[in-house]
C-alpha cells in the first residue's frame, strides 16, 4: 500500500474508533467507550508514524 494509504487507512480507523466511543457514551457503555479510545490512540500513533516515513522519505 502506498504511503498516502496508509495515513488515509489510519484516519479510517481512528473515525471507527471515535464512532464506537460515541455510541458507547449514547447507551452509557463504559467499556465501548473505553474501546473506541484504544482504538483512537492506536490509529492516531500509526498515521503518525506513517506520515514520519513518507516525510523522512520524501527529504
């Protein structure tokens, strides 16, 4: 997958988590809620780490 792929899958993901935490705040789930953070942070460290090589890569 190319690297702007990458970060577009990423942000795909962190959107799936931020969606699961709101529906887990709308049926008062602590542990969705709880889920869909996880999931943020995880796809938020990934696009970072995916826009570092295709920044390091484009230099």
């Amino acid at each position: 997958m190319g690297k702007s792929g990458e970060i577009a899958r990423a942000k795909a993901r962190r959107l799936k988590g931020m969606k699961k935490e709101s529906d887990g705040i709308a049926l008062g789930d602590e542990r969705m809620k709880a889920e869909g953070r996880r999931e943020q942070d995880a796809a938020r460290r990934e696009e970072e780490r995916a826009r570092a090589l295709r920044d390091s890569s484009d230099s």
